[in-house]
C-alpha cells in the first residue's frame, strides 16, 4: 500500500486500536477460568461409599459358658438351700421324691419353656442341639439334675446337667424325644446361682447409650 505521508495519517489510530486489542482476543477468559478451578477444586468431605458411620455403643456383650462344674465357697447345707431358692425364683419345681438333698443331689420335674411350633422350633434349637430340621416340634422342656460335691469345709463343686426334651408329632401321634442339651439351661442356673450366693452376676454390664 502506498500513499503520501500527508494522506497515511488517518491509519495510525486504526493500527493502534488493532494491536492494542490483540492480547485480549488470544488471552484466558477470567471468568471462564474461575469456574474451571471451582469445579476441580477437591474437597475435604470424603464421599458416602468412604465414610464410615459410629453406630454408637449398646452392642450386647456376651461371655463364654461358665464352668461345669463350678465351685462356690459355702457351706454345703447353706448351698443346697440356694440351689432350691434359685430354682423356686425361676419358677422350677424339685421333684421331691428323686432328690437326695443329704447326699447333695436336686433333681427337678420337667420344665416346659417353650410352646406353640414356630417357638419351640426356634427355643428347642438354642437349648439343645437338633439334627433332624424335618420333625415338628410342638413343646420343648427340660429337667435339671444338680449335684454338689465337697471339697472341704467351704468349697464345693456344683455341676448342672440338663436333660432337653422336645415333643414331636405328626398330627396324630405324639411323643417326648430326647435331644442333645447345648449347655445353655445349665449355664442359666449357674449364672442365678452364683449371682445369689456371690451376691455378684457373672453376666456382663451392657452400655446403655446417655441421652
């Protein structure tokens, strides 16, 4: 392009707003890049798959089974006198005539804890060991016989066994059929034994959540 100096003067203002406004065009949008940085910005707040959640206490605390047999410091008679106790506070009758209290033996008639067949289905399985899933169970029971045997003075060795018992039928015929106890009837008594002589529950304290 070519012109005289005299007429050219009226392109100097157009050259300069063109290479003023240049940068602008080829430089980074602000606000563009502000929401690019909010967006990939991480947070401190894990997401829900990665938190983990404090359920807080009250989980039931469980002990293992207790000795069987258990020894107590007490005179023999003032035992034989708690074991009777203990049983007629659980509701358990002694069979007088198969008892030997002189010779330290409670034996007690039949106790029935559970009733009706989705129950005792489920009770029969806690206190004894069912193999057959088949039969229908209608009432379970037990029968404790406790011995106490001296060892001196003081000390004596309780030992409880159960005899679990669950009634089978078909509708028609009906009987008592003898399973294998699972520990649990006799591990019950002695935890109430040892808590009324003791005075102390071997059980363990449960938290209860403070308000």
């Amino acid at each position: 392009m070519t012109c005289r100096y005299s007429n050219c003067f009226w392109l100097i203002p157009v050259l300069f707003g063109f290479y003023s406004t240049a940068p602008a065009q080829k430089g980074v949008d602000t606000q563009t890049q502000t929401i690019k940085e909010s967006g990939n910005k991480v947070t401190t707040r894990g997401n829900d798959v990665t938190r983990s959640f404090d359920w807080g206490k009250g989980k039931t605390k469980v002990r293992d089974m207790l000795a069987n047999p258990y020894k107590l410091n007490a005179r023999r008679d003032a035992l034989i006198e708690s074991i009777v106790d203990t049983l007629r506070e659980q509701r358990i009758v002694v069979d007088e005539a198969s008892s030997r209290p002189k010779d330290g033996i409670i034996v007690t008639q039949p106790f029935v804890f559970a009733k009706g067949a989705v129950v005792t289905q489920s009770e029969l399985g806690r206190y004894g060991i069912v193999e057959s899933t088949q039969t229908a169970w209608t009432r379970a029971q037990y029968t404790l016989t406790i011995e106490v045997q001296s060892i001196d003075g003081i000390q004596n060795n309780v030992s409880v066994n159960a005899k679990v018992e669950g009634r089978a039928g078909n509708g028609l015929v009906s009987e008592w059929v003898t399973v294998r106890s699972s520990g649990l009837a006799e591990d019950n008594f002695l935890a109430k034994l040892i808590e009324a002589v003791t005075g102390v529950s071997p059980n363990p304290v449960q938290d209860t959540d403070k308000p």
